[in-house]
C-alpha cells in the first residue's frame, strides 16, 4: 500500500472511531430521556456513599439488554475495585478486586 493511501485508511479508519464513539453517546442520552438509565451523578453519589475510593473510570454499556454501570476504583489501600451496577435502578450487580497489598 502506498503511502498516501494508507494516510487515507487511517484517517477513515480514525473517522470511523469517532462516529461509533458519537453514536454511543446519543444512545446513552437516548436512554437517560427515556428513563432507562440514571444519571450518572446519581450512580456516582451511591458509589461515593458506599464505596470509599477514587473513581479513576466510568463506562455504560448495554450486556445482554441490560443498561449497565461499570465504575472502576481506585481504594485506599491500593487496590481496584471494578463496581458493575445496574443504569436503571443503581443496583450492585458485581464488585471485584484486584492488587490487594
């Protein structure tokens, strides 16, 4: 491949990143107006509460139909907690650890 032509495939192919990124976006603003998922805020106000740590990464997904917060933490005591919480109601649906010291 020449490489004014691999310039353009990784162009497209940044391009095409952001429109999927910009695409997930409106789905989840679609959800919030819809009432399917909560806020963030108020996912990351019950997180604060319950789970003392520093938020270091937020992500909402959809697995098998079911909106769902995923929070990655950073505790204390050095470890990672990943909290993955159900966007509709803020239910702890899994918590797991990692790097306990």
């Amino acid at each position: 491949m020449s490489r004014p032509s691999l310039a353009l495939a990784l162009i497209l192919a940044g391009a095409a990143g952001l429109a999927l990124a910009a695409d997930d976006h409106d789905r989840a603003r679609e959800a919030l107006a819809a009432g399917q998922i909560l806020p963030l805020r108020s996912v990351l106000d019950v997180v604060e509460r319950d789970h003392p740590g520093q938020v270091m990464e937020v992500e909402l997904e959809r697995e098998h139909g079911v909106w769902i917060y995923e929070v990655k933490l950073l505790r204390g005591d050095g470890t990672l907690q990943k909290l993955e919480l159900d966007a509709r109601s803020g239910e702890l649906l899994r918590s797991r650890s990692r790097g306990e010291r």
